[in-house]
C-alpha cells in the first residue's frame, strides 16, 4: 500500500511539474547579458524606432532596482523640444520552444519610473513548426495598472493549434509631444500554460491522499 502510495505521488507530481515548467521565456529574468550586445540580454532584442530631431528610444538592460536578481529590462524615450513624430520602443525575444497550443498565461512584473503620455502593451506572437507565423494575441495595454512600485501582471491567451513557438514583444508607445520622457521597468517575464484538467485532477488526488494519510496517523 505504502509503495501503491507513493508511486501515486510521485506520477501525479510530475505531471504538475511538468505542466508548470513549459515553455519559459529565454532570460526572462534578464540577468544574462548578451555576448552580441553590450546593453542587451541574452534572447532579447532592441527593435525600438525613435521620434524625428533629435529624441530618442531604447530598450536596454539596467541593473538600477531590479525586481528580483541584478538586471531588468528598461524600455525609456526621451523626446526633443520637436519630435515630429511619437517615439515607439520595442523589446523583443527570440523565439523560443516548449509552447503547446491552448491557454497560456504571460505574467512579469513592471513599474513606472517616469511615466509619459506613452501606452504600455504586451503581446505574444505564435509559431508553428519551422518558426512559421501562427497568429499573434495583438497588443494588450497593461499602463492603467502601472504604479512606481512593481506589481504582477498577468495576461490570458490561447495559442492556436499547431503552435510550438512563441515570442514576447513589449511596446511602449509615445506621443509627438515636445520634451516628454518616460521608463518603464520589466522584470520576472514568463509564459506558462494554464493549468489543464489533468493537473488539476492531480493536484486534488494529491490533497486527498495527504488528507487520508494525515488521518490515520
């Protein structure tokens, strides 16, 4: 019985570890720098375009007050006394594997350091085998929620069917203001599949068999 017991355990555990460690976002955490890049991560990309005269955008890796580790990831413009046109800064990552299709949750934490008339947005886009574009969520504004502490963002979306890739692009897109500046800090960045029946089937198999255990002793 106690082997029986066990051997319940540890299946039902893998199958909510496993379900948990999919699909994690290259340096989410952003504390590898990148060889290529002296003011990038590792598995990250600068795709920023900034506004005309002078102002300018950058998406880039900082080590001021990260969330959690060393580095986060800083996306900030700064526009001249004439821009002519708003900035747009974009951070991207590489494509990465290990995404199944259906729901997937993004969530990373982020602050406003100084907030501009810019709109913070996140999206995901999708891969099927060979990196062929699935389908992409489409940009999503998290700035109502933004505050100069971190808080957890969160963002539900399902990937469509034959999906096997994803990549994450952060935008913080400004207005053709004169002088306006604004940074945005990110951090803790991951993309996880929603728990699924199975899992929760397990975990609650897992919390009747620690029940019935706790009772007979």
């Amino acid at each position: 019985m106690r082997i029986a017991t066990i051997t319940c355990l540890t299946i039902l555990a893998g199958l909510v570890i496993g379900n948990a460690a999919r699909a994690q976002v290259i340096n989410g955490g952003f504390e590898t720098l990148s060889g290529a890049y002296t003011t990038g991560a590792l598995g990250w990309n600068d795709n920023s375009s900034p506004a005309n005269n002078g102002s300018t955008a950058s998406a880039h890796v900082s080590a001021l007050d990260a969330f959690a580790g060393l580095e986060e990831l800083t996306l900030t413009y700064q526009n001249s006394a004439n821009p002519g046109i708003g900035p747009s800064v974009i951070a991207q990552s590489d494509i990465f594997g290990g995404v199944s299709p259906g729901a997937e949750t993004l969530t990373f934490e982020a602050k406003h350091v100084q907030a501009g008339t810019e709109n913070n947005q996140v999206q995901v886009i999708w891969f099927s085998a060979g990196n062929v574009f699935n389908g992409a969520s489409g940009f999503v504004s998290y700035n109502p929620t933004l505050t100069a502490a971190y808080t957890l963002q969160s963002k539900n979306w399902v990937a469509p069917a034959g999906t096997v890739a994803a990549q994450v692009q952060f935008l913080s897109a400004g207005g053709a203001v004169p002088n306006d500046t604004a940074t945005v800090r990110i951090d803790n960045v991951t993309l996880v599949p929603e728990p699924t029946t199975m899992t929760l089937v397990g975990l609650g198999l897992l919390g009747a068999v620690a029940f019935g255990r706790k009772r007979k002793s």
